[in-house]
C-alpha cells in the first residue's frame, strides 16, 4: 500500500479544518497535522470564548439598566470563576465536532505533535516519519508584543491566557485599541471592573471609519470605560499585585495588564528551510494563488500575514485545496475581505473607507450616512448609537460599506454580495425588507440614494414636469 498522503495539512486551527473536511470529500487520502490542539485560536482563544463572554457581559449591562425599559435595574453579582467555567463549556461543545477523534471517523487521517519538515516531501511529527505530494500550510499565528521596557517582567495577559483568569480585576488596563482590545475592554468594563484603554493612536478600531471610531469612544466613555488616545505604553513594572505602566505623560496603575497590540505569522519551528519554503517574519510567501516558492506546497489563512480573520483563512483554505488538487486555479489573494468587530454596538466593514475612495476616484466618490435612530427597530429596542455609511461612485456603483449598530455583523453581508456581484447602490431599494428589522435601514438608505440620482439634474427637471401634469 502505497503510505504518500496526497495532501498533508499542517495546522488543526480554523484553515485547517475548513482544508480537510473540504479535501476529504474528493476522495483523496487526507491528513492533518496539529502541534498543539485541533480547533486552534478561533475555538479556543478567539472568536468563540470572546463571543461567549461578551453575551455574559451584555446580559449584566442589561440587568444593570433595565429601567430604561420601564423594569426595575439589578446590580448583578458577577462571579469571574463561573463566566469562565460557561465559556468552556460553550468551547468544549463546538469541540466535541472537531475533535481527532470526530475528525478520523470521517476519514481524515489526524497526527499530533512537533512538526518539522525533513526535505520538501516529508514530515517528522514526534519522530514519525509521514509523506505527502502535496502539502498545505495552516500554522496560524501568535500574540504580538510591544517593545515595553519592563514587559517580561510582569505578569500580562494576552488573548490566549486572559481566559485563564478566575477572579474579576478590580482595574484592568489594556493596551491596543484594536478588535480584541476593544471586545474585551468592554466586556471586563460590562462584568463590573474598572477599565482603563490606552493606545498610541488617536483613536480606536484605525481600521475603520473615523467617524465608526468616534461613535464607540463615546459609547465606551458612557459606560465608563477611561480612554487614552496618543498614549504608548512605554513602560511597565509590577509591585506585588499591582502593576503599573507609563503611558506619554501619564502612570497607570491596576491589578490585570492585557496586552491586545495584534498578532504575527507562526513561520518558525517548522523547519520550512528543509522544504524550500520562502518566508519573512511577516509570513509565508504565496502567489495569488496561495501557493508557495514550492509548487507542491500551499499557505493559507494568518501564516501568509494578511487579513487575520476565521472568515477569510476558512476561503482561503477552501481556494488552496482546491487548487491542490484540482485541475486550473482560483484565485486565493483578495482585499474584499469583510470584518465585525463585535462591541455593543458591533462595527461592521467591507471594500473601501471613504478616504480609500477618495484616494482613488476623487471627485467622482459620494457618501451616504443613514443615522440609526431612523429606523425603527433601532428606536424601539434603545440601540440608536449608529449609522449605516455607504461609500459609491456617481454613477451608483458601491465602494464601500461601514455599518454600526447592534446587528451590524448580519446586515453587512448584504452589501457583501452587492460588491461580489457589482450591484448599484439603488438597486437594493426595489427590494422588499421585512418591517421592523435593522436591515430596514438599508432600503431607507439604497431609496435616499436613488431617489437623489432620479431628481438631480435635467432627469429631475423631467420627472418634477410629468408629476405636475398627472395631477
């Protein structure tokens, strides 16, 4: 029996999963390599136990101020050891799916430990010798640091060991205003600990829009979250349980320290040079096609050093098994990559920003900003802090699209699909939206354009005209 595997996927994280279930479905001889766990950030320090404590958190928020819904406020008591204990139980439920043991009952082939390449064919995994034809490399990455004088010194979190965590910090400061920075500041500050949120920018989510970013600080400053714009975090030291970081002008003092500056490529310990494998510290290099300096061997997801999403390392894995294994080649390298970050309210985001735009087409771009407090499912539930901004050409044609609202992460998916499918703005206004969602605004929104486009210049002239005249 011939023991060449025709495609070895190294990393058990959100690519590699979205890789072998796909792979495996052709029929082909599939194994997944994982060093540490199968699930990878995503399951077990990302997206799913963050969501899960930011639902904790919005339901003590919502306890706390439910007299604004005619109901009598409760101060919760907030037991950090039991919110942690639920997160897990939420992490192991997903992971009973994507266990080895749920992985080789349908046929993909699962091998855990150090993984190191032995030539461009051949892997050691704990000393076990396997081969492949072709390989796909999904290694995910890891927590990065500032250069903080004294940081290795203290006792700090990052995303990875902040759910280690079984007592609430009575002041918890975060340095980095980006998504993890901010999802969680809001939540520790929701559970009841005093929150202290510093950045060396001057605002958070730089992603985004401005004017997305200036909607969330006030929100934040409302719950009473205390901010620090233009503030690097230049040094830090601990005394007992106390730790203390100078920030610009300005000491900081708490008792939890989490660092939340961003994430880089996990490219070292593979032995990729054994492979041939060109890479940086900014990640494996691929063409638009994912694959690698060796034709055999493809990278997708957060090693090659693009967009860090599950989302977008789950299409990418999906582009490169395709393109491993089946005749002609899809593209896998694209800069429409959606985002949600997911505060209260979320911030959601697609194509280009309005300066994007500008930088671009110049005088041919035109912005709309539909407040949230014009639709009326928003005013009802008390979720007005908001707007939808869409950014187009003159001619209709869609940019971009920034939405924040409590529902932002769902109604962003259709101005997805009207980028992918070059549809006008105006045209989502001929069609019909369920009364009374969040999605509402998007009609009102796409009908305030189109109605702009129709009355502006001699074509509104003409319309103006008929309209008199069927009176």
């Amino acid at each position: 029996m011939d023991e060449t595997y025709d495609l070895m996927i190294i990393g058990g994280g959100s690519a590699g999963l979205t890789a072998a279930g796909l792979a495996v479905q052709f029929g082909v001889r599939v194994a997944l390599v994982e060093k540490h766990r199968v699930g990878g950030d995503c399951t077990w320090t990302g997206c799913v136990p963050s969501k899960t404590l930011l639902k904790a958190a919005r339901v003590a928020h919502e306890m706390r101020t439910a007299r604004e819904y005619g109901l009598s406020s409760v101060d919760p008591e907030v037991d950090l050891k039991s919110v942690m204990a639920h997160v897990r139980s939420v992490i192991a439920g997903i992971y009973e799916e994507e266990s080895p043991e749920a992985l080789r009952a349908d046929g993909i082939e699962v091998f855990l430990g150090d993984t190191r390449f032995v030539d461009p064919h051949t892997l050691s995994v704990d000393g076990t010798i396997l081969e492949a034809r072709r390989f796909l490399l999904c290694t995910g990455g890891h927590p990065f640091l500032p250069a903080t004088e004294g940081l290795d010194d203290v006792d700090y979190l990052t995303y990875e060991t902040v759910w280690d965590m079984e007592a609430l910090p009575e002041h918890l400061l975060v340095v980095g205003a980006g998504p993890v920075g901010c999802e969680l500041a809001q939540a520790f500050r929701r559970l009841g600990a005093n929150v202290t949120l510093l950045t060396d920018l001057d605002r958070l989510l730089p992603r985004d829009e401005p004017s997305a970013s200036h909607v969330l600080a006030d929100v934040f400053t409302t719950e009473g979250i205390s901010l620090r714009f233009e503030a690097p975090a230049q040094r830090a030291w601990q005394d007992g349980r106390t730790i203390h970081v100078v920030a610009g002008a300005e000491e900081l003092v708490g008792d939890a320290l989490l660092v939340a500056t961003g994430r880089r490529p996990n490219v070292k310990g593979l032995d990729l040079e054994q492979a041939g494998v060109s890479y940086t510290e900014q990640g494996i290099e691929v063409d638009e096609n994912l694959r690698t300096s060796q034709k055999h061997i493809y990278a997708a997801g957060d090693c090659v050093g693009s967009y860090q999403f599950t989302h977008y390392a789950g299409w990418q894995a999906a582009m490169a098994v395709r393109n491993a294994l089946l005749p002609g080649s899809s593209k896998g390298v694209t800069d429409l990559v959606p985002w949600t970050t997911f505060t209260d309210p979320e911030v959601a985001h697609v194509g280009m920003t309005e300066a994007q735009a500008r930088e671009r087409f110049g005088d041919d771009v035109a912005t709309c900003d539909w407040p949230m407090d014009k639709v009326d499912r928003a005013r009802a539930e008390g979720d007005t802090a908001g707007f939808l901004k869409l950014v187009y050409k003159r001619d209709g044609m869609l940019l971009g699209a920034t939405i924040v609202a409590r529902r932002a992460g769902e109604m962003i998916h259709e101005w997805i699909m009207a980028l992918h499918r070059g549809v006008k703005v105006g045209e989502l206004s001929d069609v019909i939206h369920v009364y009374p969602t969040y999605s509402t605004a998007i009609m009102q929104a796409a009908a305030h354009i189109r109605v702009q486009q129709l009355l502006g210049g001699t074509s509104g002239k003409v319309i103006r005209r008929l309209a008199r005249l069927m009176r």
